[in-house]
C-alpha cells in the first residue's frame, strides 16, 4: 500500500503539489489522472524519494521509501523509459539493477521473457524503438518481483498488441493481490483498465472514487429511444412526466429514465420501438467535466486568421527538480514538466 498525507512541493512561488492525500490500495489497479501541470509526475517522483516533499510524507507498506535496503524488492516503477544506458544491452542494463539490489541474475532472463525481449536481450538499448524501449522500462518495474508496481504512461509507444498486453498485465498483477498504480493520458485504455481513480488538478486532490461512480458522478447519462410513431411515444412520455429532447435521426433523449421503465410503458400503451439504449458518458467525457476549472494551459482556435494565439509557456521554463535521478528509479516522464 502507498500512503500519501499532506504531501506538498513547491518550486519558488509556484505549488506543484498541494497538499495530496490518498491511499493506493492493493489488489486494485489504481489510476492516476489529471491535466498537463496537474503535478502527477511531481507526485509519483516524491512517492519514489526522487524529490524532497516540501512538506508532508509518503509511505510505502508503512516504511519511507529512503528505508528500504533494496527497494526494488518492494517496488517497481517506470517512470522514464530513457533512462536506461544506451550503451548497454537490454540484459546487462537489468543485470546491473539486478547485482544493485541482490537479485538473482537468473530473474533478469525470467522479465525479458515476460516482456517479449528474449531475442533482442544482447543488442544495446540505444537502438530499440520507442516500444521495445517502454518494455525494457516495465521489465526493470518487474525485476525485483515487488508487491508494488508504478507505471508513469506505460503504453506510450507501443503498438495496439502490446497495449494490450500491459492492460492485462497490470490486470493479472493487481488479481495476485499487488498494489498497481498507473498514470496516463490515454483515457479510453484507462477506462479498460483501471479500477479505481485518483484526479488532481493544480495540485489537489479532486477525486478519489471507483471508475464507475466517477463517471456517475461528473457526466449525465439518459436513455435513447425511437420509434415510427414519434408523436404516440412524445406524447406517452409527456404523460410519464418525462421531457424527451428530439435529437438527429428522430430519435429521444429522456434523462432520469431507465431503459427497463421506458420498454414496459411502451409495451403497456402499443408503442413499437426501433431502438431503446442506455446512454453513458465516456471517462474522456467525465474526466473534462471534472477537470475543466484545473487546465492550466488551454489551446485557441485558428478559426479568425487575423487573430493570434496568446503564447504558450516556453520548452524548458518549468521548475528544476531538486535531485537527478537514481539509478534504477527510472527518471522523471517529462510529460507534463512538474
């Protein structure tokens, strides 16, 4: 389990993070969201001892993480799939992690199995593509077999087979009972995998909720119906005291309505239908509900061609980190600057 309580870093004047606490759980894979400079990277950096909380503390089973001997033991993270030494091959890069920690060596021939690199497990990391270099990192995550997992964009540059090997993955080990906890900005695979959600925005916590009510809770969901006599069913509704809205193709939206409520009015009154569907937000959906008031930069539209877009903050402004990182550890993403 991962505890976070009152966790705050600020750089000058600027808070990254405010004040954070939540819990990771285990046997859950545990997503973590929040807009660009929401300070996620900040977070998962500070979980990991990479940056000095300005105030507050996180603990891992109930240790800090500078308290473990060999923390790859205890927890696994991918946070910069780069960091790893070009010039080193894939299996001499886990194999120093390995010797670091006290893991047998035998373990590093077992995770690049399990991460598809067996055949290119000699030739130097320098040359791998964005993908075989995110398996490597996740390979290392893997290495001291860690009851804790944390994955900072963990899809990034792999294609849909191997998308869909980490979601079940994360699956599989968050079902042996490990504490999983991920990061992405990617919100339809998030929907698939992720149980539970952590959101920030601006550095505070705004959720801390299971998928389904998240969704519940910061989108609307209605039912659709149709049918080809229009005015018979508008009419019926009306009586229900539903307001149906008329949307494209002749069809209703009626909130607060259920689909099994809807189907047996119609069968009671000989109203045929053509169609009666549950309609629900998307996480994408929710998540900009939820988030809208903690988007730090906003894009503008092109539309007016003598009109120019205020500019954006510069490649390289954002806040240095208090430490490099440690070997291992896997570096700070990059994705979102704090």
């Amino acid at each position: 389990m991962i505890e976070l309580e009152g966790l705050s870093k600020r750089f000058g004047a600027k808070v990254a993070v405010d004040r954070l606490s939540f819990q990771v759980r285990p046997g859950v894979v545990t997503g973590f969201l929040g807009p660009n400079g929401a300070g996620k990277s900040t977070t998962m950096r500070m979980m990991l001892d990479l940056d000095n909380p300005t105030s507050g503390s996180v603990r891992i089973d109930g240790r800090h993480y500078r308290e473990l001997a060999e923390p790859l033991k205890y927890i696994g993270a991918l946070l910069d799939a780069k960091a790893m030494h070009g010039g080193r091959s894939a299996y001499n890069n886990l194999l120093c992690l390995a010797q670091a920690n006290r893991i047998p060596a035998s373990r590093v021939s077992e995770v690049l199995d399990i991460v598809g690199l067996t055949a290119v497990a000699r030739k130097k990391s320098k040359g791998f593509s964005l993908g075989m270099g995110q398996r490597l990192g996740i390979a290392s995550a893997l290495l001291g077999d860690p009851e804790i997992l944390m994955f900072d964009e963990p899809v990034n540059g792999l294609d849909p087979e191997g998308i869909h090997w980490i979601r079940n993955l994360m699956k599989q080990l968050a079902a042996e009972g490990r504490t999983i906890f991920v990061s992405s900005h990617l919100m339809s695979e998030m929907a698939l995998t992720a149980d539970h959600l952590i959101v920030i925005g601006q550095g505070r916590l705004l959720a801390d909720t299971t998928m389904a009510a998240f969704i519940q809770e910061n989108s609307r969901s209605y039912a659709r119906v149709r049918s080809p006599q229009p005015e018979r069913l508008r009419d019926l509704l009306h009586t229900a005291g539903f307001t149906p809205v008329e949307v494209a193709g002749g069809a209703l939206e009626v909130d607060g309505a259920s689909t099994e409520r809807l189907g047996e009015l119609a069968a009671e009154h000989g109203v045929v239908l053509h169609e009666l569907s549950a309609q629900r937000a998307s996480l994408e959906e929710a998540f900009m509900q939820m988030t809208a008031g903690s988007v730090e930069y906003h894009a503008h539209g092109t539309s007016d061609p003598g009109r120019s877009a205020p500019p954006g903050p510069r490649w390289g402004e954002g806040p240095p980190a208090d430490t490099g990182p440690r070997w291992g550890a896997g570096g700070g993403s990059g994705t979102e600057g704090i």
